[in-house]
C-alpha cells in the first residue's frame, strides 16, 4: 500500500494556526498596553468595560442573540418564511416519533445521572483508603478523557454482532455464547437498545461522580467517624448513616451536572446508531431536523424545549450560588 | 454540620467474634465490588487496543482475548488509518493535524477573555457587577443546540438590521474556516471559564491588591504580576477542561468546520467512518487510539489540576 500524505496540503492549515496564535498574542498585548496607558481611578468604568467588553461581546452573539433567534424561529416554518404558531411544538408532542425521542431523554434522564452517582459513590467508599486508591480512581476516571465518539466505537465493539455459527468478536456476545445463549444484535432491538447506549455515558461520567464524591467523602469530619466507629458502628450503618448525610450537598452537584449534561447528550447516539431504531433523543433529533431535514422550525422547538428543560436546575444552581455569597 | 441519627449510638454492639467476621466479610466485598469495577472500566478500551495492534483478518474473525493463544501484532491498522491512500482507508493524519489547528486557540482565546471579564468581575469595582456576574454564570446552561442555527447564519449571511447591512457576510474558505470554529468555541467557552477562573480570583487576599495600587501599580500590572502567578492552577485548570472539550467535541465541529479533510477535525473523521463503514474495525480501533493518544498524555500528566478545576467548578457552584 502506498505511503499518502501530502504536505502542500497541510501547510496552509499550519500558516492559519500562526495566524491565529499571533492574534491572539496581540489581542493580549493591546489589553496590557491599553489597560497600564489607562489612569488608576478608584471608580473607573473605563477599565471595567475594557476588561469586560471583549468577553461581553462574544457572549452576545454567540449565545445570547442566537438563543433569542432559535426561539422565534420556533414559531416559524421549516424554511423560517412563515409564522406558523404553535405548529412545531404541537408537532413535538403529539407526532409518534417526536414523542419517542421524548421518551428517550426521558429515559436517559431518569437513568444517567442516578446510576452514575450509584456507581460512583459506591467505588469511591470501596476503594476508600484501600492500599491502591489513587490508581484505582484513575482507572475508573481514565474515561473522561475519551472523546464520546472513541467511547462509541470502544463500545460498539463490544456489542459487536456475528452470526451464531461464526466466532464472535464482540465481548458481550461472546459472554453470551459462552453462557449458552443466541447472539443478539443489542443496538438494533428498541427499547433495549436505549439502555445499551445509557451504558457507554455511564462508563464515561462514573469517574467523575467518584471524583466528586470521594473529596466529599474524605471532607467528612475525622470525629464524627470516630464517635460513630466507637459507637460501634458496622459498616452499613456508618454508611447510610454517617457518610451518605454527610455528602448531600456533593451528590446534589453530581446528580444536577449529569442531569444537565445527559439532556444535552449528542454524540454517542450519533456515532453508535444515528438515532436509528428508535434511539434518538432531542439533541440528536435537534441538529437531524435542523441540519439534515432542513427543518429550522422543528429543530429549534427541540432546542427551545431543552432550554426549558435545563432551566430550574440553573435558577436552583442561581439561587445556592446566591446565598452562599451573602452568606 | 450533619447531626448522627440517635439509632447510631444506639445500636452500639460489643465487638464480638460474629462482629468482626461480619467486618471481615464486607471488606472482602468491598474489595470483590472495587475489582468488579475497576475490570468493568478497563476491558472494552483494552480490548480495543490490542485489537488495534492485530491483523485485519485475525480482528474480524476471532474476539480479541483469543489473541493470547495466537499472538499476531502489526503497525498495518495504523499506517493505513493514518496515511493510507485509499478514499476509504481514512486518512487521519491530515484530520490529526486539523485538530491540532482548532484545539490551540480555540484554548488560547477563551483563558484570555475569560481570565480579563474575571479580573473585572473581582476586582474593579462598577454598579452592576453582580448581577453581570449571574448572567455570565447562568449563560452557562443555555444549551448549545440554541445556538447553533443563528450562529451559523451569522458567519454565512452576516448581519443586517432593517436592511441595513451591519456586518458582511464572513465567507471564509479553505483554512480560514477555522477561524469561525475557533470563534464558536470561544463564545461557548465564556461562562465556564468565567465561573472557574472568577472562583478561584475572587478569593485572592484584598490587600494584596491594595497594597500594589499604593505602590502605583495599573490594572495591566497588578493582573500581571500579582494575580496570574496565583490564579495560574485556575488558569491550568480551566485550560485542560477547555483542551478535552474542544478536542472531543463532535457537535460544534459537524457545524462549523465543514467535514471535509480542509478543516474537520478526527472526531468527525472517525464518526464518519462508524457510520459508513461500520464494521472494518481495524481502521476503527486504531483511529480511535489515534484520537486518545494525545487527550490521554495531557490528562495524565495534568490530572492534578483538572480534579482540582473539576471540584472548585462542582462543589463551589
């Protein structure tokens, strides 16, 4: 096989990336130079603005006027020429395959964030002050690394498919044989196949519950486990009734960030079944409607939606952020 | 602070023989669920590499723990997903290099902003600044599916307000399309960073401050000199957090960087090839190793810093 690789090709991406690079250097530069010509007020919104301005203004056309655009454009039609009312968001709750991707991210919703910090909170107590903790943890946490697309194809391999008389090459199947049974095609039997696909965001998030909740854990005051360890306390009890109250507040931040994040969940449906066999879930059936079918109007009801979803957890997030400042 | 529930105290035993057998037996199941975990974690990105190692006919005809009886290796799968000449055969050099170019100032850019708009939000004073500080923060949320659409408009079609033309069009082609991913990922980049990095700025000593704007100091010099070298671990956080999403985002990357070798990154690359070409797993396994290798590198070497970012982005906010 012949060796490809063109470097004409690539030069012109590497001239960008200088490019790049030195604006940024000069951006930085002129801010300095900007904010040390500048006089030291006590009260001075010269600075702050400067300071601010910049970020400001990317905020502002990167999320705030688009996020105001989608939601009209979700009383618009597919091609944005007309007002069309309600229609998208009749069409999100009443069509049958809306309303399977509704109960998808119903089900990812559900199961997600509660298994990842179940999974986690339980590694991160066994493996608690054990001889090989902090390797222990990385291994688990190693996951966070991959991209959701590796973690897709690692994945799929496992539930790779062969024929019964043929030698399978994915591990679940094999399991499967070796325990008797027929090989299955897992990602291509709905509902069950949303639950294959809730695996691999699990296999990725678990490290980050343990994270979490293992500094929680190790935050526990040394006399509380003490008095209750004289107490005679087992184990179980030392867990549910020690270490689990303590905690509350790490498993809230756990169980809102994952909440948050599998909502928003795109790639590992993408890559593993394109939402194919009744998989899809909003985010996915956002940019399929929005990108693939031409359909703005629908695509961005399905964005507005998650908005909606996603939005009492940020005014609770708001609200604690809130108290703990004046407090 | 947690109060014991009474039940604890009272269910004090006496530490008899059943009482420690018992104690013995659940550290023998905690260490049995600890492995369980552990081997549930790392088998399938195991697999996947060794497989990525084996011959093309030895991966699609034979599961990879058979390799232990028939021990074939080969660098084949990655000379062909990198540099292979075939249309087919993925070509992930040129998609490496692509990465590469959206990654560093897709990095560059937002810690800059973001570590300015902090700064501001800490330590100038102006009527406001909370709630400007709340805004950022809950922008936080705005699900990026929102933005997509309208963003991407704006880069095609510029900007234009009762027919007068605001902004032309960007029309960017060939490499300069870079430029709007990296501009995509820096707006969307803001508010996490600004919340992390503000975190950390504001709980700087005041008087530290005071204390270089006696001396004279301007704002450029007392970012410089007095709060970078502090808020540096911040600033490493942040930026590792930033490197890993940017690296392995898929979605901003489908929209703006076109999908063609010019400027699309590997992710794209390799959800392409797990689409059309799903089952010729010995370019999948060893271009998903080609997309890990580097993220790895950093994570493990910076994983210090990121755990740290991780738990003052989490248990603080």
């Amino acid at each position: 096989m012949d060796f490809f690789f063109d470097f004409a090709a690539e030069a012109p991406k590497l001239v960008q990336l200088l490019i790049g690079v030195v604006a940024f250097l000069a951006f930085v530069g002129l801010m300095l130079l900007l904010l040390d010509r500048a006089p030291m007020k006590e009260r001075s919104w010269g600075h702050s603005l400067l300071l601010l301005g910049p970020a400001l203004v990317l905020l502002a056309i990167g999320l705030v006027v688009p996020g105001i655009r989608t939601t009209l454009l979700s009383f618009m039609s597919g091609d944005s020429s007309q007002f069309v009312g309600l229609d998208n968001y009749v069409w999100m709750f009443t069509q049958p395959e809306a309303i399977t991707v509704l109960r998808n991210t119903l089900i990812w919703v559900l199961l997600v964030p509660s298994l990842v910090t179940a999974i986690g909170l339980v590694y991160a107590v066994v493996v608690d002050k054990s001889r090989f903790e902090s390797v222990a943890k990385s291994l688990v946490f190693l996951p966070m690394a991959i991209s959701f697309v590796g973690a897709g194809i690692i994945w799929r391999f496992v539930y790779a498919y062969r024929p019964e008389e043929a030698d399978q090459i994915g591990l679940l199947n094999q399991f499967v044989v070796w325990l008797g049974g027929e090989p299955q095609q897992w990602l291509q039997s709905a509902p069950t196949n949303t639950l294959f696909l809730i695996v691999v965001m699990v296999w990725i998030q678990a490290g980050f519950a343990t994270v979490v909740l293992s500094a929680a854990i190790k935050g526990i005051p040394a006399e509380i486990v003490e008095a209750a360890r004289l107490d005679g306390a087992t184990p179980i009890q030392m867990f549910f009734r020690v270490t689990l109250p303590s905690i509350r507040p790490a498993l809230v931040v756990v169980l809102v960030t994952q909440s948050i994040g599998t909502l928003k969940l795109f790639d590992i449906v993408r890559t593993m079944t394109g939402g194919q066999f009744d998989t899809s879930v909003i985010a996915n059936e956002m940019y399929n409607q929005a990108f693939r079918y031409g359909e703005a109007g629908k695509g961005a009801a399905l964005a507005v939606f998650l908005f909606v979803l996603v939005t009492p957890i940020v005014v609770y997030q708001i609200r604690s952020l809130r108290q703990r400042r004046e407090a | 602070m947690t109060t014991i529930a009474p039940g604890v105290v009272k269910t004090a035993q006496p530490k008899t023989a059943a009482g420690r057998v018992r104690k013995r037996l659940s550290g023998r199941v905690a260490s049995l669920i600890a492995v369980v975990i552990a081997l549930l974690w790392t088998t399938p990105t195991f697999g996947l590499f060794l497989s990525s190692f084996r011959p093309e006919d030895d991966i699609k005809q034979t599961g990879w723990w058979t390799f232990f009886a028939n021990p074939q290796l080969t660098l084949e799968n990655y000379r062909e997903v990198l540099f292979g000449s075939s249309s087919s055969s993925g070509r992930l050099a040129s998609f490496l290099i692509n990465s590469v170019v959206i990654t560093i100032p897709s990095v560059l850019f937002p810690l800059a902003l973001a570590t300015f708009a902090a700064y501001a939000l800490s330590w100038t004073r102006f009527r406001g600044r909370d709630w400007v500080y709340i805004g950022i923060f809950a922008l936080q949320v705005v699900p990026l599916q929102m933005a997509l659409v309208p963003l991407l408009s704006f880069f095609s079609q510029g900007v234009e307000v009762f027919g007068v033309t605001l902004m032309p069009a960007w029309n960017l082609e060939g490499s300069a399309q870079f430029v709007q991913v990296w501009f995509a990922h820096t707006c969307f980049a803001l508010p996490l960073g600004v919340f992390l990095i503000h975190n950390f700025m504001s709980e700087l000593p005041g008087e530290l401050m005071e204390a270089a704007r006696v001396d004279g100091a301007t704002h450029g010099t007392i970012l410089r000199k007095v709060v970078l070298p502090l808020v540096a671990p911040a600033l490493a956080a942040f930026g590792i957090f930033q490197f890993l999403w940017v690296w392995n985002d898929l979605l901003v990357a489908l929209i703006f960087s076109g999908g063609t070798a010019e400027t699309a990154p590997m992710t794209v690359r390799l959800a392409q090839m797990a689409g059309t070409r799903g089952n010729e797993w010995q370019r999948l396994t060893s271009g998903a190793f080609v997309s890990m290798i580097i993220p790895l590198i950093v994570f493990l070497s910076m994983q210090r810093y990121f755990v740290r970012g991780l738990l003052a982005g989490s248990v603080k906010g």
